[in-house]
C-alpha cells in the first residue's frame, strides 16, 4: 500500500513546484503535478542495470554520485535513533517488522547497539518534536528519518545533519542533500508507467479504466496518477479516477454505482489497498473481471490467482526498510554508499505470482509480497504472527 | 435613599406610576389575554389574583419586556413605553421576579445579582465594588443570613428565593412585579419577604403581587385586580373583599367547602406504615405511624427535612438506620423501584424537574410508572386512562398531547394519574398543590379524601398551614431533621410555627 | 470521599498533573533518561503549546455549552494562508499572520451565527463547518504550500532554557483569556449562558454575544496554532490539522480539566493542566518507546479514569446534619 | 368470557376516542422535523432519478438499500444512545473491532461461523456494558466514555493483530454482507442486508413502542423523573449502549461481507451515524425522535451522497456540499422544534375540551 501521506521520492523540483504552486488554478491536478524531466528519468530508470547483487536487492542500487563516509567511520557497537512517520498502514507495519528483525542482525554482529525509536503517529509536528528530543537527548550515533511530509520536515533534518552524526532518510524524502544518502525505490512515475502501459496494452482503444486513488495532495500518489492519465489519453483510454480513502466500502460503492451504468474493462489503483474489494464489485454485479493493477500485498495476490483475471502487481518495494540499517553498517564502517540510493522497483507479473506465493504461504492479508526478509532469523514466524515492537 | 414614609390612607393619592389599557396578547390565535387595563401607584401593593392559565404571568412578561403586546398601551409614569427586551425595562425602572428560578447555580450570589450590568473600571469587571454593592443591598432588606460571595447553589432553596427578590430591587426600580415569590417560601421566610416588601413601600415602589395564597394576598395587598381567562373580572381595594367573594370571581362560582369533608364511610383502620428510629445523613430519630384511610399532615420551615422524610420512605434518598414495616412486614426501600414494587407513590414537589417528562404526551407520562416497574401490566394501564383522566377532569386536547403545553393544574393531574395506575397502598405528596389554582387544589382535596376513603394511607407534606390543617387527621411538625411534635388538626398556625420555629420545644398532644 | 468533595476539580487536575509527574520521573529514569533534563523539558512543553492553543479555545466553546469540532481545518487553513502569504518573505509576516486571524475570526463568526442564531446545536454546527472547509481544502491546496521566511520560523524553533516561545505565548495567551473570562463582563455573561441560557436571557445579557465571542475566539485560537505549525513546519500544510487529531484531543483535554461539558462551569486553568497531563503522559510513553498502537490505549484509559475521578464529586450534596450510623440521643416523640 | 370481551372492546374505542387518529398522529410526526426527514429523502431520491434513471430500476434501488443498510443499521443503534440523551462514539471501533474478530477467528473454517457470530455479539455486548456502566454509575459524560473507548479499542485491535487480519473469513460468513435470495421476479435479487435491515428496523419499532422504549425516551427527556418512577435508569442508560454496540457488531458482520477485513472499515462511523440520527430530527440532549427517522436520515445521507455522485460534482467539494445540507437541514429542524415550543403550531393550541369516556356528557359540572 501506500497510506494516505506515504512515501515519496519527490526530486527537488518537483517539490519546489508544488510549494509554489499557489490554490490551485482550473488545470487539472494531474497537469501539476507531472514533470517531465522527472518522468523521463523514470521511465529510463525502469530498465537500469542495478549495482549488486540481485538476491538482495535491498542493497542494490543505481550507479550515480557516492559519498564518502570516512569521517563517520566508527569502532564498536553504535545506537541509532530512529524517527518514523507511523506504522499506521500495512505498508508500513510490514517494513517496519522487517526493519526490527535487520535490528536484531545488526546487534548480533555488534554494529549497532541499540535502536531509540520514536513514533511520530503520522504528525509532522510531533515528528519534529521527535527529531528534536533526540538531538537534545538521545546520545545518538547516528539518525535515520522517515519523514511524515516532505516539506515540513526539511528544517528538522537540517538539524540533525547540523549534529555531525549520519543521518539516513529513508521513503519519503526532504528538500535538503545533507543527509548521507536518501534512500527509496525509483519513485511514482515509475509506477505510473508500468501500471498504465500494462493496461493500455490489454485493453484497446475506447475501453473504460476506473482509477481507484486514496487521497488527493500526496506527491508519490499524485505522480503515480499523473504519468498514468498522461499514458492513458496517450493510448486512447477512457480513465475517470475516484478518491476512495483506501476504504473497501467506498470502491465497492464506486463501483457498484458505475457498473450499473456502463462496463468497465479495467481499473487502475495507486495503491493496491482494496484491491480484493473491487474485483468482488465485478462478481457481486455479475460483470465481467477487468484488467487490473493492484499491488504486491497478499490479499490482491491471492484473489488474482484465485480469480485468474489478468493483473499486475507493481511494487512499492518494502525492502526497503532493511536499507537505512544497512547503510548505517556502511557508513560506520567508512564506505562510499550512494548519496541518492536508488532502489530497484519491479512490478510482480503473472509469471511471478506464483513464486511470492509460494515464498509468503502463512502471510497474513496486509503482508507485501517483496519484504525482502526471507533470509533473516525469525522468517516466517515473525511476519506470519505479525509482531510488532 | 427616598426615605419618604407613605402613611397608609393617603395611597390612593400618590400618583399613577404604571397604567396599562387595553392590552392584548394572543399566541398564535389563542388570546391569552384581552383588552387587560391596570393602575399601580406609587408605594402600593397590588395583588393580582386568578386560575392557573388566566395569564398573569404573560401580563408580568409583557411588562417586563419578555414578550410583546399585540395590542394596548403601558405608559410609566404617563409616558408611553415599548420594551422588547427586559434590559428595557429595567433601564425604565420596572423589574420582575419571574415564576421560575433564575440564577445561576454556580456563580455567587453577587455575580447573579450583578448578571449583565457587572460594575467596571476600565473594561475590567470591578469585582470589590460588585461584592460591596451586594453586601449593601442585602443590608438594606435586612437579609444577614446569606453572603455575596457564596455560590448560589449553597444557599437553601428560600435563600435563592430571596436572593431573586434581592435582584429585583437591585435595578433600582419604581415597579417590581413578583410572580409567585412564596411558592417556595414558609415561616420565617414569608416574614422576611413581607419585611421586604414593607421596606419597599416606605421607598414609594410600587409592588405587583401574585400569589395563588389568599392569606397573602390579603395580609399584603391594598388592591386586588382579578384576571379570568385573561380578562379582567374585578378590581377593588383589598378591603372591599374577602376569601369568598375573591374566589368567587377566581372561579366564577362560589367554592362552598374548599377543603371538601372527610368522605363517609373512610375507617381509619390499622398501622400500615411504621418507622422506627430512622435516620439518615438529614433526618435522625424518625418514628411514626400511619394508618390505613388516614391523612397525616407534615409542617415545618423551608429545609426542615420534610422532603427528605418522604424521600427517605420513597427509597429516593433511603434511611441508613432504623426499620420500617408496611403492613406489617419488614419493608427496607433501597431504591424507588422498590418502593413503588411495594406499591408506594410519590407525588414530587417539583412537577416540572422532578415529575414530568415535558416532552412526552400525556398518555406516556401516565403510563410511565407502570412501564418502568410492572410492564406486563402496559395494556391494561392504557385503557384505564381515559376512565382515570376524566375523574380527574384534565382538560387537554387528547391523550396524545405534549404535558409541557397543558396549564399547571393539569399537569398535575397528569403526575396524578401516573400515581394512581399503581394503585398504590401509601400515597406520599410533597407539596401537592403547590402553583396550581383554586380549582385544581379542591380537585387535588377531593382525590386525597377518596384515597383515604378507599383505605389507603397520605401523608402530605405542605407549607401552606390552612391546607395542613384543613385536610389532616394528625400533623407532624419537622425541624431540623427531627420530628419536632405532634398536633391535632385544631391546632392554630400558632401553634404549628411554634413549634416548627423551635419557640416552643415539646409536649405533645396525642 | 468527603475531603475529596471538598477540593475543587481543578485541585484534582493539578494532583493527577503531580501524580504523572512522579509516575512520569520514575518511568523516565528506569531506562536511564531524567525527566527534568533540558530536552526532556522542552519536549514536553513543546507538546503542550498547540494543544493548548486549541484548548484554550475549546474551553470558551464549551462553557457556553457548545462544542467546535471545525478546529482541524482551521488550524490547516490558517497555515495555508499565513504561509502562502508570507512566501518566505519577512515583510509579509504580519500580513500574513493578519490574514490567516481575520479568516480563523470570520469561521468563528460563521460557526457563532449558525449555532447562536438559527440553534443548530454545536456539534452539527462545526462538524458542518469542518466538512465545508476541508473540501475548500482539498479542492484548492495539493499537498503543503508557502513558505515561512526565517524570522516567522524562529518562534517555532527557539525558545528561553528549556522553555520554548511558543509555550509562552499560549502561556500568555492563557492569561489573557483567563483575565477575560474572570474579569470582564463577557467573560462572566460566557459562564452565564452556558449556565443558563434562559436565565441569562432575563438578566438582560444578549445571549448570541457570548455564544459568537466564544466561538470567534476558538477560531482565532485555531488560527494561532496553525500559526504556530506553520512556523514549526515552515510551510503551510492541510492536513497539518487532522493529523494531531485535535478536535477530539482538546475536547478531552477541557473535560480532563474538569469543564463540565454541558458548559458554565469550569476553569481555564484546569485545562491547561488537562492539556499538561497529555503533553506528560505523551513524552513519557515517547521515551518508554510504547507501541503507537498502545499508547492510544492508555490515553483513551487515561481520560476516562482520571475524568471518573471528578466527575462522581460534583453532585451537589447537602452538608449531612447527622452521622451517617450512628443515632444520636433520640427525643421521643409519639406518633 | 365474551362479556368481558367486549368490555374490553368498549374500553380500547373509549382509549381510541380519547386519542388523536392514527392518520391524524401520523400527519402532527410528519411535521415534526422527525417526519421531515422522508421527505428530504424522497426528495433527494427523486433529484437522483432525474440526474440517473437507472437509479430508479428497482434492482438498482434494492441494491442501493442494500448497501446503506449497514450505516442505517448503526444510526438506529445510535438512536438509541442519542434518544437516552448520550452519545456513542465508540461505534466506528467497534466496526473495525469485529471485523478484525470474524477475520481472524473464521478464517477458512465454516464450521466456527456460528460460534465466531456468538462470541462477536458477546464481544458487542460486553463494549456497549462497559460504555454503558462507566457512564451511569462513575457518571463520565459518555461524550468521553466513549471517546476514552474508541481510542483504546481500536488501539487493542491494532496491537494484537499488528494492524492486519490474517485474511477475508470464511465464504459462507461473507455471504450474510455480499448475497442475497436470486432470481427475484422484478427485483432480481434480494440481499441479505436488505432483509437483516428490514428486521432490525422492525425490532427497533418495536422496542421503541414497548415500555422499554416508552422508558427509555422518558430517561432522556427528564432522567430524574424516570428515577422517581421506578425505571432504573442505570440499566436503561446502558441496554442503549449495549444495543447501540449491538448495531454496530450487524454493521461490521454485514461490512466484512461486503467489503471484506480492512482497518478502514468503520472508520468515521460513528460520525457518520450521529449524523444521520440528528438528520432525522433527533434531537441531541435526548427525549425527542423517532427511531425510523434515524434510519432515514442515513438514506437521507447516502442518497445525497450517490447524488453528488451522479451530478459529478468534484469529489474534493463533496465534503462541502455535505456540510452545508448537514447544517441547513438541522437549522430547519431547529426552527421547526423552536417554532412548536414556542406555540407557533397552531396544533398544539387546538382546542381543548376534558378527557372523558364518551358516553357520560357534561358529567365534568359537578359543582365543586
Ligand atoms: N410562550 C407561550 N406560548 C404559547 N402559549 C403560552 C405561552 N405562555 C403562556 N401561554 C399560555 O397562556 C396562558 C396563560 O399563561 P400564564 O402563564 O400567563 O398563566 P398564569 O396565570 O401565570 O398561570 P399560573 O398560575 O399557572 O402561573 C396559558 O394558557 C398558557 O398555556
Ligand atoms: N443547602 C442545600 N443544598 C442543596 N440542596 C438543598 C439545600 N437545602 C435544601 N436543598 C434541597 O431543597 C429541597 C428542599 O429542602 P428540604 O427537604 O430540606 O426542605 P423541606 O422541609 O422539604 O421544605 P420544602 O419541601 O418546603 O422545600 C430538597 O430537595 C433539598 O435536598
Ligand atoms: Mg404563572
Ligand atoms: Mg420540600
């Protein structure tokens, strides 16, 4: 998934278009928020070649500018200090399970000593407030941030950086470089890219595409329905979008409400949360399974094979959440890590479906499928049981 | 200060300070009242005398400001006025103390006196000047028992009374309009309030009166104006009249026996309630029995304990020690469900707060008892009601009606009726006609004498003295928690007050 | 019990403060950080200053018996347009900070007229208000915009010691209110009305004045704390307001501070207890790193609890004339 | 035996003279803002046939009933609450509550369908006893109570299930929110939530004219004088909230079939469904409403809803619009009430003659 404030790779410009964007004018939202030089990185870094090794791709990423740690090399366990946005999405529970256990392998080998992790419960203030208990108090070796929001926390990370220590951003990202490296997956457009020439290929000229959004305003979300309309009037497709707010009883409302109108040939989501509960509008309704694109997250997985309807699962990827830990190993050991660590972003395709299922048998429903944690201890018991510090 | 003395004989010559003429009111199509005309003068006290409904509160609102005439001029002092909000009138010099409560509970006496023109300097309140202001205001009535700085609701029930009338006089005003300002009062507070009243009179203000207590009318009242459905039917100097030809023209006929004769063939038989050493965190030492087709009455002061003492028998407040028996056996009433199990009634002495449900139709609110307690029993109740309401002669428009439309008297008749559904053994009233009119009360009478009648036991507690001793067999006198003694009803109010006041400390006659 | 009736709920409020407090030094120093360090201090009181911005207002609101759920989309609005005005320029912050009051001030108004006025009783009015603005919200703003210049951010940043500015203009703003609500005539005709509407009528108080002036102020409270994010945030955002979940927040922390809900009574002071006591219990279930999911658990036991403390006292209760057992030398009397 | 029958039958027509008509009764509701709300709704209805037709098929329509039935089965829940003069905001989590508990206990076993639903009303029970006694008898204003309540419940589900179900239950349990009865004549389907709607209304009527209802109205309308009656008004109090979490555990079961387990579902409920309970002229502060107008006023509110839909109306100004029907139609009723209370209806000044049983005329001269 993808929750309402979400992660974010936005690149400076577009976020500092945003800002100035003063109330919008009658343009269409989408036209705001696309950017095409953005885009065509995207697009180009879809088909990379990542550095690394593909088994791990949590620790792969594309080649570009390095920085040089040596100045934070350091002996001996050290304590870093997490400030996260919230666990409030499956999303972000997953990882944030996934993280731990990294945790707990970083403690064994005695690089880290301890994590202090504060929970911002999806509030920028309180997440600045975070930032800055542990600036004053919490002897920290280093940082790792998740921003809540991209702009606001910006001063705050500022400050962080000001310590001297790394400090590490992960998802979301900040309108400032001074962090060691900005960890995330190739970003929205990305998404948007594969989703919409997916179906623009199975579906044909004149087809109907309901695009399932959770909110309006999120950068990641916004991008990935900006490069995904613009793919869509490209090939002719008729898209109309819906908020929904992730809430399965609102998309089977939408739906119900559309199929009595007309067909629907396929639908689109920025975040697969709810999937299951638009296929089951087409079954309740007695209609035709669409195309559709819905995420890595067990349920969409499970229904797709189940129903054997023609999907794809585009990833957010939730490795991710082992990469800042990962770095933090990095950077006190005083290697060069990437100043933007660009992770890879692979869409989960029929062929594959079968292997992740396989792979995450047990998983609950808001498990997603690349957590990347099929080599650490407590697999699978600990994603099965879902247990959360 | 007007130190003037107004000697008694030359009020009709001091001059008009409020002449009303032709007023009307009608609330939406209903006139309430018709073409009313009245003269106060300065240093007079003017009663204003009339049935439950007749509209002497909508007169005294109308004066205030409260609502607005639809026809008809108010001319203060001879110049013509127009309120349309009561700050109006007080700037004009008239003030009124309204039926029902109006202070706040949670702020000082001083704060509620001073509500809405609070003492400044600068744009700050002045909160010394308003706390000294009050101190002199009370000193002024004589009022020494209540201080300015006290929340209201730490004062009795009587002291917020007479805090309300405080408020009144406060405005300065020529003309203070009281629309039933005893209703809560008893004994000593009753003097205060005519001392007050005295006081006020040597000031030159003019005092319009109501009161549904002919004692008082007459005690205080130099004129006496009589509305009937909101006309006009008399208005005589109070000497020109007495009780009867005054009801007379309340009633618009002659009330023979006002406190209606023991029924024939009411045999006051056994003990059906006993208390024994009974008490509570209010009430200590309560002993007395009460038989079977007797009505026993309880007088004392304002905050003597006589609600707690029915409260306690109800379950509402229970005994903490002591024992009961009804009809012989041991009855402990833990809750009012119990009580009302053992088929007590309890007729509160606040209709409105604590015996009705405004919103409700009449209907509902006579079958609430039995709902609440004996539901299989609904059906049966619903189709009793009509019988139960027209022996009662409720006037209302049907049985689906809101009770917060239906007059006083009617309502309670309304709580009446829920009472009667149980056909209960031991009928508690407190303060049973308190605010209801002549006609109401000779109806509430006639049902008590038909319930001793049938065999029940009442005993009924009352401020109104004539009443007590009017319809008792035997009254009890409370002071301070205690049962202070016991008197037949040939007693006089002498007697009662004595004893209630604690002036005379014992003996019992028996 | 009976000494418990005697204090006022605001005593209680500054007991339970005392009892987080210790709780509070005990909790903190079992994993070895003290709860009077500097940072500690700080980050408490940082706690304390949006949500007592809110509260503060939330009290006016509720002592006249109405209730503002509409501050949410205030507080993000006022951001919205203090930052934007501002636009990282420091001539603009006054105009900014003007327009972003003057809009917070005509919510208010709007929110006072519909309740006052045509009787729609406070939770529909600014549950309404609150739908009406967040889809002006949505429909207007993506994602944060403006930038606040860095003399505006300073207020959100600095502070004296431990103690950060912001708090102390909620402080000041608080004793400001308090003189209001204690010493001027409608600060008394606020208690007056949520006492009685009624009763207030006949004392000759305009009743909508007070109803309007409460609800003008909660906004402009609102309009304060979305200053003070803005400030913190250095942009405006709008959803900055319903992330911290204020309006539920600040109407428990009134009630918390023992403001009876049905209006007229109560003390701004206890609030701000009310909002301390959050501030406290919040740090310390920061820095004891409880799962999120869990510390929504204590707060919501929290406010119940330590409201059922208080709220059975205040029934009124006749001081007893006699013990509650024992029966003293009865004076027989016949019967 | 038929002697007494009929007396019977004189005295039910002497109760039904001393009463207004049904028809007549049914026209003074009509136009209290209680009966105002049917014809919002018809109205609103009608507006959506003009902007849609096909909404107007009764298969469309049934599936529209369908689909609110959950939200207007918790406003009647939360009428019962509102009506006593409380509030309960604890609904929305106690959605999501047992959602989470059907997800994770049925699994893929059908055969723990029937005992998972016991144990989801047991749980429903439980919350609504412990709403209910927290607020009576420790006398916190349930405003809190169940704000104390929704914060920590949901807090527990989230913790002990790591914020995810373990997956969808068992088909045969989703059945109850997702099937319906087919090849319905007309209709062609009926779905289970119509039907479970239609007897939860029914119920409710029904309580709401036994005396446990006639109780409960009194307890908000004057809570001291149903005290002085007998009604105990702790466990009066407190059934309401048990019935409201009760509503809102047939909300959730329907809700995990229709839309399946997810932590959004229920959120905002119980705002939603004060809404809709103050939209059908129920008044908060209690003793006044009538329990089908709560319902309605959900219709009410989904209907404008799928209209706002149908007119296209930007999705971000939907909030907007709703808020300002929410608070112009709770100002007409406001002025409706003000108006009565203040006598402007000429009905409540109609003339008033003794109740009496018909037969004995003019026996109320008795000459006292
Ligand atoms: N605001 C109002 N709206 C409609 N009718 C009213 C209103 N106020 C009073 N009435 C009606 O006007 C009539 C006169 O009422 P009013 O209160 O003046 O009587 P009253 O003489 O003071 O009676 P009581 O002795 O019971 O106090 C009654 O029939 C009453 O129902
Ligand atoms: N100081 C007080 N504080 C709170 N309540 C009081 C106080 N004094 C009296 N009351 C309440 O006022 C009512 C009347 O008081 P009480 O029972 O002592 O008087 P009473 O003898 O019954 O007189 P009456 O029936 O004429 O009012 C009771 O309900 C009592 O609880
Ligand atoms: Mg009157
Ligand atoms: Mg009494």
């Amino acid at each position: 998934t993808t929750d309402s404030s979400i992660e974010d790779p936005p690149t400076e410009d577009t976020t500092a278009s945003a800002a100035e964007t003063e109330p919008a004018a009658e343009e269409t939202s989408s036209d705001e928020w696309f950017v095409q030089e953005v885009y065509d990185d995207q697009y180009e870094q879809r088909s990379a070649t990542f550095e690394g090794d593909p088994e791990q791709p949590w620790l792969q990423y594309i080649d570009g500018e390095m920085t040089d740690t040596a100045e934070y090399a350091a002996d001996g366990a050290q304590k870093a200090c997490f400030a996260n946005a919230s666990i409030s999405n499956p999303w972000r529970q997953t990882g944030w399970i996934t993280m731990n256990e990294q945790l707990k392998a970083l403690q064994d080998s005695g690089v880290i000593s301890e994590m202090e992790t504060r929970d911002a419960q999806d509030d920028d203030n309180t997440q600045i407030a975070d930032i800055d208990y542990f600036i004053a108090e919490g002897n920290c070796d280093a940082f790792i941030i998740s921003p809540n929001s991209t702009a606001a926390m910006t001063p705050a990370v500022e400050r962080a950086c000001e310590t001297g220590k790394p400090v590490v951003v992960f998802d979301r990202g900040v309108e400032t470089d001074c962090a060691v490296t900005f960890i995330h997956p190739i970003g929205g457009f990305a998404w948007g890219i594969d989703t919409a020439e997916f179906l623009s290929e199975q579906l044909e000229e004149g087809d109907k595409v309901i695009a399932l959004r959770i909110l309006p305003g999120v950068d990641v979300l916004e991008q990935r329905w900006a490069a995904a309309e613009r793919i869509f009037e490209e090939n002719g497709i008729e898209a109309v979008d819906y908020f929904t707010g992730a809430d399965p009883t609102e998309i089977k409302d939408i739906l119900a409400d559309e199929l009595a109108t007309g067909d629907v040939q396929g639908i689109w989501m920025d975040a697969g949360d709810g999937a299951v509960a638009a296929i089951e509008a087409f079954e309740d309704a007695g209609a035709d399974l669409p195309v559709m694109t819905g995420e890595d997250e067990m349920s969409f997985l499970r229904k797709w094979e189940e129903t054997g309807i023609t999907a794809l699962a585009p990833v957010y990827s939730n490795f991710q959440w082992r990469t800042p830990l990962l770095a933090l190993e990095k950077i006190f050991a005083g290697e060069e890590i990437p100043a933007e660590w660009i992770l890879p972003q692979e869409p989960i395709t029929e062929d594959e479906r079968g292997d992740f299922l396989a792979a995450n048998e047990g998983m609950p429903d808001g498990h997603y499928a690349k957590f990347g944690g099929e080599d650490m201890e407590g697999y699978p018991e600990v994603w099965q049981e879902r247990q959360i510090p | 200060m007007d130190k003037e003395v107004f000697p008694l004989e030359s009020r009709v010559n001091t001059p008009v300070v409020l002449s009303v003429s032709g007023l009307s009111k009608s609330f939406f199509g209903i006139e309430v009242l018709k073409d009313v005309s009245l003269e106060l003068r300065s240093g007079e006290v003017h009663g204003l005398v009339g049935e439950n409904g007749a509209g002497k509160s909508t007169l005294m609102k109308l004066l205030a400001g409260v609502h607005h005439r639809d026809s008809g001029t108010i001319e203060l002092s001879g110049a013509p006025v127009d309120f349309s909000h009561p700050t109006q009138a007080h700037e004009a010099g008239l003030s009124t103390v309204f039926q029902e409560f109006n202070l706040l509970p949670d702020r000082t006496v001083a704060e509620n006196i001073y509500l809405g023109r609070e003492p400044r300097s600068g744009i700050l309140v002045n909160r010394k000047a308003m706390l000294e202001r009050t101190r002199e205001l009370l000193d002024q009535l004589g009022i020494t028992s209540i201080q300015p700085s006290t929340p209201v609701s730490n004062l009795s029930v009587a002291q917020q009374q007479i805090v309300e009338i405080a408020k009144a006089v406060s405005y300065d005003a020529r003309i203070i309009s009281m629309d039933e300002p005893t209703a809560a009062l008893a004994g000593p507070e009753v003097e205060l309030l005519y001392s007050i009243i005295g006081r006020l009179k040597e000031r030159g203000v003019a005092i319009l009166y109501v009161s549904h207590r002919l004692k008082e009318i007459f005690d205080l009242c130099d004129t006496i104006t009589v509305l009937k459905d909101g006309e006009v039917v008399g208005s005589q100097p109070a000497s020109s009249m007495d009780d009867a030809s005054l009801v007379r023209l309340m009633v618009g006929r002659p009330i023979s026996a006002y406190f209606p004769e023991v029924t024939p063939g009411t045999i006051i038989g056994e003990p059906l309630l006993e208390v024994a050493d009974a008490g509570n965190e209010q009430l200590d030492s309560i002993n007395l029995a009460l038989r079977t087709g007797e009505i026993v009455g309880i007088a004392g002061l304002q905050g003597s304990g006589r609600t707690e003492l029915v409260e306690a028998i109800f379950g509402a407040a229970p005994f903490t020690r002591g024992s009961m028996r009804l009809a012989g056996e041991a009855y402990t009433a833990r809750s009012t469900r119990t009580a009302i199990q053992h088929r007590v009634a309890l007729i509160t002495e606040d209709r409105k707060s604590q015996g009705l449900s405004l919103n409700q139709s009449i209907l509902d609110n006579a079958l609430s008892v039995i709902r609440s307690v004996f539901p299989g029993r609904t059906n049966q109740a619903r189709q009793d009601a009509p019988g139960v309401f027209s022996s009662l002669e409720v006037i209302a428009r049907d049985l689906d009606q809101e009770v917060q439309y239906l007059s006083g008297g009617n309502q309670q008749k309304v709580v009446l009726a829920k009472w009667l559904a149980i056909s209960p053994r031991l009928v508690l009233l407190d303060e049973p006609t308190r605010g209801i009119d002549v006609g109401a009360k000779v109806a509430v009478y006639n049902l008590m004498r038909a319930l001793a009648a049938e065999g029940k036991a009442i005993l009924m507690v009352s401020s109104e003295l004539p009443e007590v001793l009017g319809m008792s067999d035997r009254v009890l006198v409370m002071r301070d928690g205690l049962i202070a003694g016991e008197l037949s009803p040939t007693s006089t109010e002498e007697e009662v007050l004595q004893l209630a006041t604690g002036a005379r400390t014992e003996e019992t006659p028996s | 019990m009976n000494r418990l009736s005697r204090l006022t709920s605001t005593h209680i409020v500054y007991l339970v403060v005392l009892l987080t407090v210790i709780v509070g030094t005990i909790l903190v120093g079992s994993v070895g950080r003290s709860f009077f360090s500097t940072g500690n201090i700080s980050d408490i009181l940082t706690g304390t200053s949006v949500l007592g911005f809110i509260a503060i207002g939330q009290t006016l609101v509720i002592l006249v018996g109405s209730l503002d759920l509409s501050v949410p989309y205030v507080i993000s609005l006022s951001s919205l347009i203090a930052a934007g005005i501002m636009a990282n320029q420091g001539a603009n912050v006054l105009p900014g900070v003007l327009a972003a009051l003057a809009i917070s001030a005509l919510i208010g108004l709007a929110n006072g007229l519909v309740v006052s006025g045509l009787k729609v009783h406070g939770f529909i009015a600014t549950l309404g208000m609150g739908l009406i603005i967040s889809g002006y919200l949505a429909t207007n703003y993506q994602g944060s915009s403006g930038q606040a210049p860095l003399s505006f951010r300073l207020i959100g940043a600095t502070g004296l010691g431990p103690v950060p500015i912001s708090t102390l203009i909620m402080l000041a703003t608080a004793g400001l209110v308090l003189l209001m609500l204690n010493r001027t005539r409608v600060g008394h005709h606020i208690y007056a009305v949520g006492g009685d509407l009624g009763v207030a009528r006949m004392s000759g108080i305009r009743t909508r004045t007070p109803i309007i002036t409460a609800h003008v102020l909660c906004s402009v409270m609102a309009g304060l704390a979305g200053l003070l994010l803005a400030a913190r945030l250095g942009v405006g955002s709008p959803t900055i307001g319903s992330q911290g979940g204020y309006d539920l927040l600040s109407i428990a922390a009134v009630v918390l501070g023992g403001t009876l809900l049905a209006g007229g009574k109560g003390s701004l002071v206890g609030t701000l207890g009310g909002v301390l006591i959050f501030a406290m219990l919040d740090n310390i279930m920061s820095v004891m790193q409880i799962n999120p999911f869990l510390k929504d658990v204590v707060r919501g036991l929290v406010i119940v609890i330590a409201v059922a403390v208080y709220a059975r006292r205040t029934v009124i209760t006749r001081p007893p004339r006699f013990e509650k057992s024992s029966t003293t030398p009865a004076r027989e009397v016949s019967a | 035996m038929s002697v007494s029958e009929n007396a019977q039958g004189t005295r039910n027509e002497i109760l039904a003279r001393n009463r207004s008509s049904a028809g007549d009764r049914l026209l003074r509701a009509l136009r209290t803002p209680s009966g105002g709300v049917f014809i919002l709704l018809i109205a609103l209805l009608i507006a959506v046939i003009a902007a849609n037709p096909s909404f107007g098929e009764p298969g469309s329509l049934i599936r529209f009933i369908g689909r609110t039935a959950p939200i207007a089965i918790a406003a009647i829940g939360q009428y019962f609450v509102i009506v006593s003069g409380e509030f309960d905001l604890s609904m929305g989590s106690v959605v999501t509550a047992q959602v989470f508990i059907a997800g994770n206990l049925i699994g893929d076993d059908d055969a723990r369908v029937l005992p998972v639903l016991g144990l989801m009303f047991v749980f429903g029970a439980f919350i609504g006893l412990i709403n209910g006694l927290v607020t009576t008898l420790l006398k916190v204003p349930s405003f809190i109570v169940t704000l104390g309540m929704m914060l920590a419940l949901l807090g527990m589900v989230l913790y002990s299930t790591g914020g995810a179900a373990t997956g969808n239950p068992a088909d045969s349990f989703r059945q109850i929110g997702r099937g319906g009865i087919r090849d319905v004549p007309v209709l062609e389907i009926i779905p289970y939530p119509v039907i479970i709607f239609v007897v939860t209304a029914a119920a409710a009527l029904w309580l709401m004219r036994r005396p446990y209802g006639r109780t409960l109205i009194a307890v908000g309308d004057n809570s001291r004088a149903a005290a002085l009656t007998g009604a105990r008004v702790w466990w009066v109090k407190t059934r309401a909230f048990m019935l409201s979490s009760l509503s809102a555990t047939v909300a959730g079961i329907i809700l995990v079939g229709y839309a399946g387990v997810h932590p959004s579902v229920g959120r905002g409920y119980e705002f939603t469904a004060i809404t809709a309970v103050v939209l059908g002229g129920v008044v908060l502060g209690g003793g006044r409403g009538w329990v089908l107008s709560a319902a309605a006023g959900a219709f009410a509110l989904e209907t404008l809803f799928t209209l706002l839909n149908f007119l296209g109306v930007e999705s971000t100004w939907r909030d907007s619009v709703q808020g300002i029907i929410i608070i112009v139609a709770v100002a007409a009723a406001a002025q409706t009430w003000q108006r009565k209370r203040r006598g402007a209806s000429s009905r409540t000044h109609e003339p008033t003659h003794p109740i009496a049983p018909p037969p004995t005329v003019g026996t109320n001269e008795r000459g006292i």
